[in-house]
C-alpha cells in the first residue's frame, strides 16, 4: 500500500496498491469530492507516478463518502474570481483529463451516488466505467448560468451528439441505466456488487498483455483524431510492431499448445 504525502483526514487523495492495482479514492467527502486545485494536483502527480512504474496494471478511480464527485469545488472558484485563476485551473484540470487516456494502464471508474459537471467528465474520460444502480449524472453547470465547455468535450467523445447536447443544455440529471444505454459506463450493479464487478474488469486487464495493452491504448485514442485512411496506417503500423514483440509470439505458441501464456511485458 502507499499513499499521498498528505495524512490522515488531511489527505484530500488516497492510494492503494493491491494485485498491480492502483486504486486513486477522492478523499473530500464533504465537498463531494469536488476538484478543488489541492486535489487536481494530488491526482496528477499520482497518475504521473503510476504512468511511469511497470508494475501497476489498471487503476481505479473512485470518491469516498455518498458521491463520485460532484466537479469543480465552487466556492474556491468564487474565492478567486480571477481570469488568469480560471485560466489556470481549467489548464489544470484539463491536464488531468488527458493524462488518463495517455497513460498506459487503462482507469477505471468506480462511480457511486452523484457524479456532476467535472465528475461526469472524469467518467467520461476514464477509460472504462463501472456505476451502482443508484448513480447519477449530469453536466449541471447551465442551472447556475455556466455552460459545461470543457465537460462536453468528454461527453461528445463518448455518446451521441444530440444526447450529450441535451445534458449539457437542460442540465438534468440520468440515472445509471440511461449512462448505460447512452455510452457513459460500461456496467451498471447493484451497489453491493460495485467492488466485485470493478474487481471482474481489473483481473481481466491484468490478465493480459501489458505491451498489448499499452500500445493498444496509445493508439485507440490516437486513430480517434485521425481520418479513416490515417486511421488504418496508425493501427496497421501498430499491429506489426505488436507482432514484433515478444509477448504476441508467446501468446501465439500458447494458443495453439493449448496453455496459458507467460507475459514477459515491458
């Protein structure tokens, strides 16, 4: 296990290294877990640390207390109504976002109760998620005359546009089962279940090739910003060094010797 320098109810992230799984838990339970500026920097340096140590396979993310997270923490927002402030944090913020999908182990999400404006943009850029039957979700910012900008970038990525339109415009919020058929979370349980079904995705994951796995991934959301002919150049140049690792041809021998494959990995 390791943690955040941070101790104690001091400690506005938690992290807990079990079976080559980093779990990162949101530790602001009064505020929802909301992103204040201490906590967005405390996930950055954790995912940077993760991002560079071979031995962590998947990570999760998820928020202590009754919520996931409810977004930016307002009230320092409003404490330092400053252009440059702003500027700054929404730079921050959106660095977090993007180091989930270039990092690469694959993050998951473990959402529970509510998950609004920033929080559902964490779902939605973490590379899977799984949610309790009771979660919520909404990109409410529009209900207190702000529009959801950096939100909908996620949200577009992830579902269609005039669904995403809809949550970034009314505000309202979606229960799990409607994240689930719009394309937000990957599962939805029972809350009692919500470990276990997180658990099911991780050894899964770690399972598999981490040289698959990562190089996968790079280029998943590489092709994404690409045109289809760049696309297929990216994945075909992909698949052939793929190939040339060791790990493919391993996996191949096991496959046909009818065996488990050894992964060397990185």
């Amino acid at each position: 296990m390791s943690a955040v320098p941070e101790s104690g109810s001091d400690a506005v992230l938690l992290r807990d290294d079990a079976e080559r799984v980093a779990t990162l838990t949101l530790n602001r339970p009064g505020q929802f877990n909301s992103l204040s500026q201490a906590l967005l920097g405390r996930l950055q340096d954790e995912l940077d640390a993760i991002a560079r140590d071979s031995s962590i396979r998947a990570v999760v993310i998820s928020g202590a207390g009754r919520a996931f997270c409810a977004g930016h923490d307002l009230k320092e927002m409003r404490g330092n109504h400053g252009k440059e402030y702003m500027q700054a944090l929404f730079r921050q913020c959106g660095r977090v976002m993007t180091t989930l999908t270039e990092m690469p182990q694959p993050v998951i999400a473990r959402v529970h109760g509510i998950a609004t404006a920033a929080g559902c943009q964490l779902v939605a850029m973490c590379d899977l998620a799984v949610a309790a039957a009771e979660a919520r979700f909404a990109v409410s910012g529009i209900n207190v005359g702000l529009f959801c900008s950096t939100p909908a970038v996620a949200l577009s990525r992830n579902m269609g546009r005039k669904a995403a339109m809809e949550m970034l415009l009314t505000g309202d919020f979606i229960d799990a089962g409607e994240a689930l058929r719009r394309g937000l979370v990957n599962r939805v349980v029972a809350a009692p279940e919500l470990d276990a079904e997180v658990k099911r995705l991780t050894d899964s994951i770690c399972a598999k090739s981490s040289v698959a796995v990562a190089m996968g991934k790079r280029m998943f959301y590489r092709q994404l910003e690409m045109g289809l002919a760049g696309a297929y150049q990216l994945a075909s140049e992909t698949m052939a060094c793929n190939m040339m690792a060791e790990d493919a041809g391993e996996g191949i021998d096991a496959f046909m010797a009818k065996r488990k494959p050894q992964w060397k990995g990185c």
